[in-house]
C-alpha cells in the first residue's frame, strides 16, 4: 500500500473525527454520545493507524524521514493523546483539539504529500533512526497540547477566572513530554555519534533542540520554585512551543541550515 491509498483513508478517518467533534457537544450529557464520541476517536486512529502500517511496509523503511511523514505520525499521535486525556480526566474541550489539530495535518499530507525515494542514505540507517524520530514525534505532540492548556489558561487568567485546571494539565503534559524530549536528544546525541563520530557538533538543527529543552526546563524550574508565577509559566510555555515549531520547520528556512547534517530532503 503506498501514498496513493492515502485519499481513502484520509477521508475514512476524517470522517470519523468530524463526527467525534459533533457528538462532543452533546457528551457531558447523555452517556450514550460519551461512547460513541470515545468509539469514533479510536475509529479514526486504527484507521489512520492501519494507513501508516501498510506504507511502513511498502516503503521498506519507517516512514519518518520527510516532513509529511513526520507529519503522519503527529496526526496520529495527537489524537491518542486527546483520547487518553479524555478517558482520564473527562477533558472534552482538550480531545477536541487534538481531533482538529491532527486533521488539520492530514488534510495537509492530502493536499501535498511530501513524498520521496525509498532508500534511505546511510546517516539514516541506524539502530537509534526508528527511537529518536518516534521519541520526538511523541514529545512535540505532548508539548503541542500543553500548549493549548496554557493559551487557554492565560485566557482565563486575564479574565480573572480559576486556572488551576488548565496550569495543572500543562503541567502533566510538559514533565511526559519534557522526559521524551530528553530521551530525544540523547539518542540524537548517541545516534551522531555512530554516523559521524561526534556526539555534539553545534550544528544548526542540535542548537535550536537544545535550545528548546532549556526552555521547557525553565518552565518547569518556575512551576517548582515559584508556583504562584502562574502567568509568566503560561507565556514561558507558549513562547518556547514557538521555538519548538522553529527548530521542527523554521530551521530549514535559515542560512546556516543549507550545511546541516539535518536537513536530508528538500
């Protein structure tokens, strides 16, 4: 099954998330629209799920090396994590962003698929390729939506209303994706070191994902130390997802990147 399987289950899958949006408003209040909006989620993930399998097996290799195959997994990983935080903590609000913000990447891989050559060169033919990608992929989908919890918290904070659910959220989605996101730079780290005898280069795409961590871990080095900065911890988390979405996309833009040892496809 290749790319061009990809209409097909695009649509299957989108249509089962539209629905899953639809019957959400309805889901606080009869328990029958709770299972279905639950079942029309996983619907759409197995779906999306059963697309990714099949093209992992026709490309001969994970699909992970191009932009629109990293942007696969996002949209799969999302709604899992929208569909974990709804079965444990009821946050209806929160699956619904995960289910519009994945569809938003399907719909873009629909539109323009980045679609490239089979083989994959060797830097890439490493034991730490499948770890570090999947690892990352993880921690951008857990960051992302912890990003939404403070935009909605600061939201809320300068309409003097309680943030504490939206803070506490965040919190739980940083310290899970702060720990893949270290995991991530190890493995790059271990994964450098194989291909090109070198665990830190500075190079261009290394900077901007150090720079990242540093800052989730002011976060969170500000939740602990002075928890009432309920404000400045919120802007802290939604300006540094900014610099997350630079050294994911922004990167390639710079100068200095056309050198990167990152940069494997145009």
């Amino acid at each position: 099954m290749s790319w061009n399987s990809f209409p097909i289950f695009s649509f299957i899958t989108l249509g089962f998330w539209v629905l899953a949006i639809i019957t959400m408003f309805f889901y606080n209040r009869n328990s029958k629209y709770s299972t279905l909006t639950q079942a029309l989620m996983l619907l759409g993930i197995i779906s999306l799920a059963t697309f990714t399998s099949f093209l992992w097996v026709e490309l001969q290799r994970p699909p992970m090396r191009t932009l629109g195959e990293t942007r696969l997994w996002y949209a799969l990983f999302m709604p899992v994590i929208g569909y974990i935080v709804l079965i444990r903590w009821k946050y209806v609000w929160f699956a619904g962003y995960c289910l519009l913000l994945a569809s938003v990447f399907v719909l873009i891989n629909l539109l323009k698929p980045e679609i490239h050559d089979k083989t994959l060169m060797p830097a890439l033919q490493s034991i730490w390729f499948v770890p570090h990608v999947i690892v990352y992929i993880i921690s951008y989908s857990l960051l992302g939506a912890s990003t939404l919890a403070a935009i909605v918290g600061l939201y809320m904070h300068y309409r003097k209303k309680d943030t504490e659910t939206f803070i506490r959220l965040a919190d739980n989605l940083v310290y899970i994706g702060f720990g893949f996101l270290t995991l991530g730079l190890v493995f790059g780290a271990l994964w450098a070191k194989q291909a090109w005898g070198h665990y830190w280069t500075w190079d261009p795409k290394e900077t901007w994902a150090l720079i990242t961590w540093l800052g989730y871990l002011v976060y969170m080095h500000i939740r602990h130390r002075n928890p009432h900065w309920k404000s400045l911890s919120l802007w802290i988390l939604a300006l540094t997802f900014m610099v997350l979405l630079m050294c994911w996309f922004g990167m390639n833009l710079l100068p200095a990147a056309q050198n990167s040892v990152h940069v494997y496809a145009g």
